[in-house]
C-alpha cells in the first residue's frame, strides 16, 4: 500500500492535517489504534482560539462548530472571593469558541470520511521505519493481518504515549519538561452553566474553573494532589469543595449529576526537534502544556497548519526549505504558548513549596493582571491566540 502522507494518530492533529493535505490534493491515511467510538467520545478540551476557529471554517469543517458552540468574548478571574473580566473583545477584538475538542474529531472524521479519506481505526502495533530514507514505512496489524504502507512522509500525531517519538534514535531529541506538584481532578456534570464565561478561581484551597460544554453541561476542575484517586472523590466532596473555591459575593454554583469524572497529571514538556528525517512530529507528540492556558489543542493546530503547508509547497514546486525548517517554525510559537501556559499556572495554583511571602505575590500578580490594561491585554491576546506567523 503507497501513500504521500502516512499519519499516525486520528486525534485533532492527525484528522485536520489529513484535510488540509486533501485540500491540496494530497493523499493521506491516518492510523487509529483505537475504534472510532472511542476517539469520538475521549472527554477532552473545549476552548477554540480564534486561529483554531478560522482554519476549520476555511477547511469546510465549521458548520456545527458555527451552529452548536459558545462564542465568548472573555473570562473571568476569581480571588478573594471577588471575580475581574478580562474583556477579549475590547483588549483585541478577537473571541474563543466553547466547542468539545470530541465533537471536531467526530466533524473531521465525518468530513473526511465523506470525501473517501482513508481512516484506519484499530489498526494494532503501529511501527515507523526507513525514516532517513526517501520511502519511509509504517507497519500496523489489522485483524491481525500485517500491513506495510510505503509513504513519502509520515506524521506523528499519536499523541504523548504515542510510537513516532520513541521511534527516533538516541541522542537526537532534546527533552525539555516540568512536572507540577499537583493535577487537575475534572467532572462533566448535567447542570447549567452557572456563569456564562468561563470562571478561573484562586483560592486558599487551590485552584478551581468553571467551564462548560453546552447551555445544559458543565465542565468544572480543581487542583488536587498528584497522587489522589477519584474513588476517594464522591460527587458531594467535589461539590462541597468547588463550591468553596468558587466561592463569590452575589454568586452561586448550580449543581446537577455528575456525568464522568478524573483526574490528570499536569507537565510542560517539548522535545526538539519536532522532526527526524521524513518524520515529522505535531501536537501532543512533540509537547504538553499545562491546561490552564487551554492551548493543547490548538497548538496541535498550529503545528499541522504549517506542517500542511510545507508539504503542499514540497508537492508543488519541490521547495525543502519549509520542510527544513518545520520544527524551527513551530518552536517559536511552542515556546510563547509554552511561557503563557506556564505563568497561567503558575499564577492561579497553590504551590505546596510556597510560603506566605509566595501567596502575597501571587495575589498582587492577580491584583496587577485585573487592575492594569497593559497586563491585562497581554493576558487576552495570548488567551485568544497570538497572531499565526
Ligand atoms: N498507533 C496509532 N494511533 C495511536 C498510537 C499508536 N501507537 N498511539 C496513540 N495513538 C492515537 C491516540 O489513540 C489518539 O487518538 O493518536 C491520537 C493522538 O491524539 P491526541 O492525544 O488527541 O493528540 P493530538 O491530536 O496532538 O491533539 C492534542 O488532544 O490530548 C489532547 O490535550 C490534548 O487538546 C490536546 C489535543
Ligand atoms: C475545558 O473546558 O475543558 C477547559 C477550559 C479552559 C481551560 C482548560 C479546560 O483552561
């Protein structure tokens, strides 16, 4: 079986390069190891940069995201029981859309499906190899059968427990990661929205948010210990303690059935460079950032636009450079967003190693960010995305 694109992974990065390289009349075949069902229904992010927005609208796949998801024009940030807007609108001009990250995968498969993409779901042992070579390979079992796809290029959009980075050699990737010293426990609850931004808390306790997913689901975390279990978390200590947390004067928090709870680990973390011979790494494959920032998403994005486009331009005029210089290109915005993600974090969660003097300084940085337009637009315009390059 030949290919010009073999992309492993059919996540947000692997389906959207698929339909961009489609739009430039690029063959391509993505490689799920899990079943459709299952990646269309992964509980995931749910903020769009306006970036984000944009892309899948001009790639013909923005209609139920246009029909069913919330534009906001800003969010709010919640300490000492007072909460601050940051107004997107009015700092940029620009705006996020609350739309499930589950529900664009299930728009790109469809779309893809629909124009005879090639998905491979299920397909079993994924391997790459020959990726110094000009034909490299992927090898998948599928029902058992083996099957070998010679391609052009492969992508690696499998994600942070993925195959393709553990595929390239000793001593060629550098490793650049932070562990935090907590993890976000999340529910998806059937309860209305109880503010209609989204609501990011400080608190004495630790860090909360109030997000959501439509007018009658919300989406709500707190920042917990790394190693606690969700079975110790009944729905009524999740309550009690979102309802501390977020905690307002003139406010309050509605509850509903609890619908899917967990817990994940929180880590920066970039591997350099995104690219070994005709492998090329994007999105969670070549970095993980904090949520805070919600940029996982649409970082992945990011990446397979330019990946997208180097690959059209390689096809079209036989230009390297854009392949060349993939992995440079996309570490520059990697590490802004990487900085924003952090300082978010930073800002909003308690520190087990802080100390009273830290506590101070977070509160008058939260004091700064809601009192100085200055600080406050450098908030917004990283939160709505910065300008594509
Ligand atoms: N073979 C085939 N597919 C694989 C393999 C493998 N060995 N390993 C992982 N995959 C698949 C996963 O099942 C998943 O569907 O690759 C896909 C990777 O998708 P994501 O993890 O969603 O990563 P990405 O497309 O980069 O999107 C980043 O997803 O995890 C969130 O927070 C993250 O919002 C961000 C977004
Ligand atoms: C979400 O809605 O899942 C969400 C929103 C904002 C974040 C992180 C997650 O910063």
């Amino acid at each position: 079986m030949y290919t010009q694109v073999g992309i492993v992974g059919a996540g947000p990065a692997g389906l959207l390069l698929s339909r961009l390289l489609q739009l430039q009349g690029i063959d391509s075949i993505v490689l799920e190891s899990r079943s459709r069902e299952y990646v269309q229904e992964r509980v995931r992010a749910g903020v769009l940069e306006q970036n984000t927005v944009d892309l899948l609208t001009d790639a013909g796949v923005g209609e139920r995201m246009r029909q069913e998801g919330l534009v906001h024009h800003g969010i709010e940030l919640r300490f000492q029981r007072r909460g601050y807007r940051i107004d997107f609108q009015e700092l940029t001009g620009r705006s996020i859309t609350i739309y499930a990250q589950a529900e664009v995968v299930k728009d790109l498969i469809d779309v893809r499906l629909a124009t005879a993409g090639r998905i491979i779901f299920e397909a079993a042992d994924a391997s790459v190899h020959n990726l110094k070579g000009f034909q490299p390979t992927i090898r998948i079992t599928q029902n058992g059968e083996p099957i070998e796809i010679q391609c052009d290029f492969i992508a690696g959009c499998d994600g942070f427990h993925g195959v393709c980075r553990p595929s390239i050699p000793d001593g060629v990737l550098t490793v650049y990661e932070r562990t935090y010293p907590f993890a976000w426990l999340g529910i998806l609850a059937e309860a209305p929205p109880s503010s209609d931004e989204l609501v990011y808390s400080y608190h004495d306790r630790g860090f909360a948010l109030l997000s959501m997913r439509t007018p009658q689901l919300s989406r709500l975390y707190l920042q917990c210990s790394p190693d606690e279990e969700i079975e110790n978390w009944t729905d009524d200590r999740i309550w009690q303690e979102l309802h501390t947390r977020l905690a307002c004067a003139d406010w309050s928090l509605t509850e509903g059935p609890v619908l899917q709870k967990g817990i994940a680990g929180m880590r920066s973390f970039v591997v350099e460079p995104m690219q070994y011979g005709r492998l090329f790494l994007a999105g969670d494959a070549a970095h993980i950032v904090p949520p805070t920032g919600a940029k996982g998403l649409n970082l992945a994005v990011a990446d397979v636009r330019i990946l997208a486009h180097a690959i059209a331009e390689f096809y079209r005029s036989g230009r390297h450079d854009l392949l060349d210089t993939y992995s440079a290109t996309c570490l520059r915005r990697v590490w802004k967003v990487q900085r924003f993600s952090w300082w978010m974090t930073s800002m909003l969660h308690r520190f087990d190693s802080d100390n009273a003097f830290d506590q101070r300084r977070q509160l008058g940085e939260l004091d700064y960010v809601t009192s100085s337009r200055a600080a406050a637009q450098s908030l917004a315009e990283n939160y709505v995305g910065l300008p594509m390059e």
